[in-house]
C-alpha cells in the first residue's frame, strides 16, 4: 500500500491555485525533483514538515534566521508591537533607531531607507544611481541575483539558473539595453568596459559575496579594482549585501574587504524573519531621494513596525560577544567535515565557508565564476541533496545557491549533518 504524504496532498492542492504550487520558485525542487516539503513550524536549527519529519534546516529562510528559528525574544518583540498595532503608515520611533542602529554598523552608511524586500532595496539603488548620476548604463555580473527588477533580471543566478533561463521572458530589450553583463572576478573585462563605456556607466552593482551563483568568494583585488575604476570614472559602486550584510560579518562584506561602496542594499537579517530590507549611501547622495530630491521611491508597508521590531532585536542578538567567530566555526566545521566525509568516501566534493554562509561543490576545487560554477557536478547534487533529505538535512534545494548556518546549529547538530553525509557519500562513490 502506497501512502499519500500530507507534502503530497498540499503539493497536488497548491499547484491548483498557485503557479508551480509555490510564491518563490526555487521552493519548487524543479532542478532536484520531487515534492516540495510544506513547513509547519521551525524552531532553533530545525523545521518539521507536513508529515512531522523533522531537518536540520540549512537555508534558515534563505538567509534571515541567523539567531535560530523561532528565537523567544524576538517572538516576544513582534508579539508586543503587534499588540501596539500593526501599521500606521505614520512614522515611528522603532524607524528611526533602526536607520541609527544600521549606519552604525555598516561602515559606508550614513543614512537608510526602509523597505520591505531586497529587490525594492536594490531595483532603488540603482534608479538613485541614475538619477544622481544622470548616466543609464549599468554593469552587472553573470551569476548574481540581485532581486526581479527588470534591467537586473539579465544572467542572473539564483532560481532563474533552476530553470535554465537566467534571463527572464517579459524584460523587453529596451529595458536591459543598458545593462552590462561581465564575468565575475575578472579585472581585465571590466577595465575594457570602462574604456569602452566609461562617461555612461552609472553604476556597478555587485555581490560581492555571491550566494546565487552557490557561494563565490570576489577576490579582494578584483573588489578593489571595481571600486578604483568606479571612483576614476565617476561611477558608484552598490554592493548588494541583501544575502551577505550582516551574514559574513557584523558589518558585511565591506568590513570583511575593508572596501566601501557608494551605495549598499540590504534585507533578510535585517527582518529577522518578517520583510525588512534597506538601501542606503552617504547623507549626500541620499539626499536625491524623495522628498527631498527627485528620486522617487515609497512603500505602504515600508518600515513596518511589527517588521522593525523583528529586525531590531535581531540586530541586537547578533552584537552579542563572539556571536560571528562562534558563526564562522560553525560553517567552517561543517564545510571542513563535509569535505573529509567525501574525501574519505573518495567523492569528487569540496565545500567552502565565510562567516555564516557556506557552499557545497561537486567539483576539486571551489568555482571562481558563473562558467566554473556551471561546470560542476549537478546530477550528483541532486542525488545528494534527496540523499540527506532522507536522513532529515535540508540543504538549499539546487545547486545553485548557499547555505545558511545559524547560533542555533552547535555542534552536535554540525556533527550529526556530517555523519549523516558521511553514509550519503559512500553510497555515492
Ligand atoms: N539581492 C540578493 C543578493 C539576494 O540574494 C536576493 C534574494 O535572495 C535579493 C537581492 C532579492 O531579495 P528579495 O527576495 O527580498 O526581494
């Protein structure tokens, strides 16, 4: 007898009402197949699905829960705000200690603006970019996801890449006709484009963690040429630090690189959980922005109130005292281990770390770019990811995208991950 699980049952449900059954591609497991986990409830390092099995959750809602799911103060603070009421479309205290306790932080900023998703963060970056600017060109790089925008939406990683279709349809070519798409972590390409394009380029946006393309570290001299050529040009710099800000370091990947960009777009940490996001730049160049300047930009729900407390305590749990080292162990102990479970079992694998986010390869050595990123080996993935499933880990499902570790994963439940993949590997060699 064949039992129907409740995933099933939701699944078949949702595909009726819901494109694909799910509001997030990549949550559809189309690259690694199979039915889709429902969640029910999450609490700490794990989630349960709708048949009550229980995983080890290493995409931590693909990147917000870093202090744990489920964490009980930040569960009291949105309880109280929530009781204080739910959106004013007014604005608030919670507001403006969020902005000081952000510029604080991140070493570029000197003024945010709230909004409500990555995409909105970077898709107004990017208009700021112009309209200081007064340029339309703008330079991308093949692998990187920077949200759904149109002119972004050009090779971008992510679960675009799950479809094969990095390329979205329904961008017109007018709209991305001035969006430049280069490789990542290649110098020599993006002097050529300033030579070529210099006075016209806007800006260059970049991750300069890439989390979408699996993870892919920029070189440190491939990151400060950006900045050289964008300051000799006249062109800004955003680092879209929606996945790492917060994640690789208190202050993101511009105090790991010790590089400060124009503009920065932030998101999922900052929400602990619930949609916060933010862009943000010098008070001078922030001053384009309505209403004080022309660049518009605006929100019903923009910093949201039960959303801000969320996110605040959230900022407030991750200054705790070695809250980072005791994160970036925890990754390195679980890409190290992984890597020696394959190694031992004699698998083609190695697996790569920075703060909290990790990246998982069937390939030598880690990829340094979107080409190498596509050479691994993805059948093997797919095998692998079912594997683990099976034994109650979830890793991001394709391979395409980070991992996530949060306080909450210690090291029993590192160790337990590690020899679950341990008899996955040896199955698999
Ligand atoms: N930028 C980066 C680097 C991201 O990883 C994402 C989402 O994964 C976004 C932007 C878009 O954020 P959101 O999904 O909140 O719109």
């Amino acid at each position: 007898m064949t039992t129907i699980s409740n995933n099933d049952t939701l699944f078949a449900r949702a595909q009726k009402t819901t494109p694909g059954g799910v509001n997030s591609p990549v949550r559809a497991f189309r690259s690694v197949g199979g039915t889709p986990r429902f969640i029910t409830r999450a609490e700490g390092p794990y989630f349960w699905d709708a048949d009550d099995k229980r995983y080890i959750d290493y995409i931590g809602s693909w990147g917000p829960a870093i202090v744990g799911h489920a964490h009980p103060q930040v569960v009291k603070a949105v309880q109280e705000a929530a009781t204080r009421g739910l959106s004013f479309g007014a604005p608030t205290q919670g507001e403006v200690e969020m902005a000081e306790e952000i510029c604080r932080l991140v070493p570029s900023l000197e003024q945010v603006r709230l909004v409500s998703s990555g995409t909105e963060a970077t898709m107004s970056a990017l208009r700021l970019a112009r309209g200081a600017t007064g340029r339309d060109k703008i330079v991308k790089f093949e692998g990187c996801y920077h949200g759904h925008a149109d002119s972004l939406l050009v090779k971008a990683g992510s679960g675009l890449l799950t479809f094969g279709n990095p390329t979205s349809a329904g961008v017109p070519e007018d709209f991305v006709k001035h969006t430049l798409v280069l490789d990542y972590n290649n110098v020599a390409q993006l002097e050529e484009a300033f030579a070529n394009f210099g006075d016209e380029i806007a800006c260059v946006i970049i991750e300069p963690v890439a989390g979408n393309m699996n993870l892919i570290k920029a070189n440190a001299d491939f990151l400060q040429a950006t900045r050289d050529l964008c300051t000799r040009h006249g062109a800004l710099l955003i680092f879209d630090e929606v996945m790492c800000g917060f994640r690789v370091a208190l202050g993101g990947a511009q105090e790991l690189y010790g590089i400060k960009p124009d503009l920065t777009a932030l998101g999922k940490v900052i929400g602990g959980g619930l949609p916060v996001a933010a862009f943000g730049g010098s008070a001078q160049l922030m001053s384009n922005m309505a209403p004080l300047g022309a660049v518009y930009q605006a929100g019903t729900l923009s910093g949201n109130p039960v959303a801000v407390a969320a996110g605040m305590t959230t900022l407030k749990l991750i200054q705790e005292p070695g809250f980072y080292e005791r994160l970036g162990a925890t990754a390195e102990r679980l890409a190290a281990g992984l890597t020696a479970a394959a190694k031992e079992a004699g698998v083609v694998f190695c697996a790569d770390a920075v703060g909290g986010m990790f990246g998982l390869y069937f390939s030598a050595t880690p990829p340094n770019n979107y080409a190498e990123m596509m050479a691994g080996d993805r059948e093997r993935f797919n095998v692998f990811f079912h594997a683990m499933l099976d034994e109650g880990v979830y890793f991001a499902p394709a391979a395409f995208e980070a991992g996530f570790v949060s306080a909450q994963h210690s090291d029993a439940v590192i160790d337990e991950t590690i020899a679950a993949a341990s008899r996955v590997f040896k199955k698999l060699a």
